[in-house]
C-alpha cells in the first residue's frame, strides 16, 4: 500500500520554479512532520513523481517549461500517480484560474501568501483521504485475490465431480461408459 500510514510523515513534493517558494513551503511542510522532496519545473515535477510517487503535491502554476495546469493534467492522466492529490498554490487567485485548476484535476487551489493554517488543515484533510483510499484500494485487491482463488478452487471441484460421476457411469456401463465419457468431455 502506498501513502503515509496514520502517524507516519508523508512525502510532499514541493514543485516551484521560485527557491524561496520552496524554501517556504518546506518549512511549512517540515513544521507539520512530513518529509519535502523538490522539483524547480514541471519537467522535474513529472520526473520526480514518476520515479517515487509522492503522496501529496503542492504545485506552482508559473513555471518554465511546463505550467502547473498541464502538470496536474499529466499526473492525473498517469496510472502511478493518479491518486496523488495536488494541491495548486499560486499568486492566481481569480476564479478562472482556480477554475481551470480544480479542471485539471487538483484536489485543491491555495492564493498566496498562503496561510499557515489553512495549508496545514487541507494537506491533513487531502492526506487523510489518501491513506482511506489506499486502504481502499487494497482491500478491494484483497477480496479480488480471495474471489479469484475461491473461484478457481469452485472450478476445481465441479471437475472433479464430473469426473467422479464419469467414473461412476462407466463403472455402471461399460459399452456406454466411453460414451458418457465423451459427453462429458
């Protein structure tokens, strides 16, 4: 299972072209217990997630190479890090932009200069959610493993009753024992 289990940091990828930006959101991100990774673009941003998925991202819309929005896109449209909620932290803050954020596929939109409590509450909030999902996720791959063995295993056993009754006819009847074989082939 991936994401923080409850009590465990969790890893946040910080993915801002600005140093002090980052600088800021580490200590914010260090301050609630968790641990920051980096990227300065959305390129880096990409590569980063792809290569050790984080469990949350808080993501700048002005970068170089890549805007915030097409990296959110990307991150949704990847199977490894479609779970991860993004969280888009921009000086933006008209409704278009949150807009065409939240479309993009962020789980949130914070304006900056962010405030201190309100980012701890959502990356809580955001975070909760994906350790439940995770959970989720794999219980539901626990009780589809357990339907593929018990089904196979039913399988099984319906074989070997038709093959205990084949035994049984053919016992019976030897001239239509082969038949009856046939048949049950």
């Amino acid at each position: 299972m991936s994401g923080p289990d409850a009590g465990q940091p969790a890893r946040i990828l910080i993915a801002d072209d600005e140093p002090l930006n980052r600088d800021l959101m580490a200590l914010l991100v260090r301050a609630l217990g968790h641990e920051p990774a980096f990227a300065n673009d959305g390129p880096a941003a990409l590569a980063a997630a792809a290569e050790r998925p984080p469990d949350l991202v808080l993501l700048d819309v002005m970068m170089p190479g890549m805007d915030g929005f097409e990296v959110a896109r990307r991150l949704k449209a990847h199977e490894a890090t479609r779970g991860v909620p993004v969280v888009i932290v921009s000086a933006l803050d008209d409704a278009q932009s949150r807009l065409k954020g939240l479309a993009a596929g962020a789980e949130d939109f914070l304006s900056r200069p962010v405030d201190r409590s309100e980012l701890a509450a959502r990356v809580r909030n955001l975070l909760r959610l994906k350790r439940l999902q995770d959970e989720l996720a794999a219980q539901a791959a626990t009780l589809e493993h357990r339907v593929r063995l018990r089904t196979e295993e039913l399988d099984r056993g319906q074989r070997e009753a038709i093959q205990a009754l084949l035994r049984v006819a053919a016992h019976k009847d030897d001239r239509g024992g082969a038949h009856v074989k046939r048949i049950g082939m």
